[in-house]
C-alpha cells in the first residue's frame, strides 16, 4: 500500500521511550486526498487520529487509539452523496521480521490476536496504519440517513406479462410449441 500512498509518517521503535508517546494525526487536504481514493470515498473532509505508540520489550511496538472521520460517500438508494461519520478503534501490533518469522508455526488461529505486522528498517508508519483502519471502516454499500429501497411492482400474470406471450406461442391441440 506504501507505494500508492503519498502520506507518510514513520515512528522509530527505538526512538520511543519506555512509556510509549502520544500522537495527534490531523492530515492536510492533499493528504485527505489521497486517502478518501486509498478508501474508495469521493472525498474525506475531516480526519483526526489519537494515538498511543508504545515499545513491546521485544523491539516492536504496539498502536492503539481512536481515528474519528467524515468520508462523502454515495448513497446506494438515491445515489445521491452525503457525509457519513466514522469513528473507529485502531489497535495494531508490529515486531521485527526475523520475530515475527520466529513466532510463525505456520497455523493461523482463527480466535487469537493477529500475528503482528513486520516493522520495515526498525521502523512503523502511522499513516499507513491510519490509511488501512480508515478503509476497513468505509460502509462499503453506504445509506444515506432516511433512504428507504422500494422494491418494483410485482409483474402482472395478466396478459402483458412475458408469460402470456409465451402462452400464445403454444400449440393448443398438443400442448407443444410452433
């Protein structure tokens, strides 16, 4: 995903202290941008991210906080556009490849923690992390508030329906078709 996304914001673990710092993310428009076509959004016009980066004693880090956006969508009723709102709980996880390896058995608990993500050159990116909780949050088949789907009439069985134009093809002493 890194190579498609502009904005980038990389945490060195070992730079962190031992009690983790806190971080504020508020992109820019070129930055929102960019992440309302990573999401498959038309635009998102708000976005902020509190976050908390602490060392894990075993050279990786853990990321946790909250993300709140406005992302415009289009409405799959009215197809008309509205903002809907997000607010979602980022937690993530990320250790050295070569642990990360050592730790693999190769099963994959369906009930555990995700395996953690690989650090690349000692190092997270929180706007990637950012990017990825945002496009797992986008309602991928969006509502605008009060849209309501109302299905079509029913066909009539009557003589307009493709039924009755099939009948008349019918032969009537045998049942059969021309």
């Amino acid at each position: 995903m890194t190579e498609a996304f502009a904005w980038t914001l990389p945490i060195a673990v070992a730079e962190l202290p031992a009690d983790g710092r806190d971080y504020e993310l508020n992109p820019g428009a070129a930055e929102r941008e960019a992440l309302a076509h990573l999401a498959g959004v038309n635009a998102v016009p708000t976005l902020s991210a509190n976050l908390h980066v602490a060392p894990d004693g075993r050279g990786g880090a853990s990321v946790d906080g909250v993300l709140r956006a406005s992302v415009t969508q289009t409405c799959v009723v009215t197809l008309e556009e509205f903002d809907n709102q997000i607010e979602e709980p980022i937690s993530a996880r990320f250790a050295p490849p070569e642990i990360i390896t050592a730790d693999a058995d190769g099963l994959l608990d369906i009930d555990g923690d995700d395996p953690p993500d690989p650090l690349v050159n000692g190092a997270l990116d929180l706007a990637v992390v950012v990017g990825e909780f945002l496009a797992l949050a986008v309602d991928p088949y969006p509502r605008k508030p009060g849209a309501v789907f109302e299905s079509p009439a029913e066909p009539s069985a009557g003589k307009d329906s493709p039924f009755a134009a099939l009948e008349k093809l019918k032969d009537p002493s045998s049942g059969k078709k021309h």
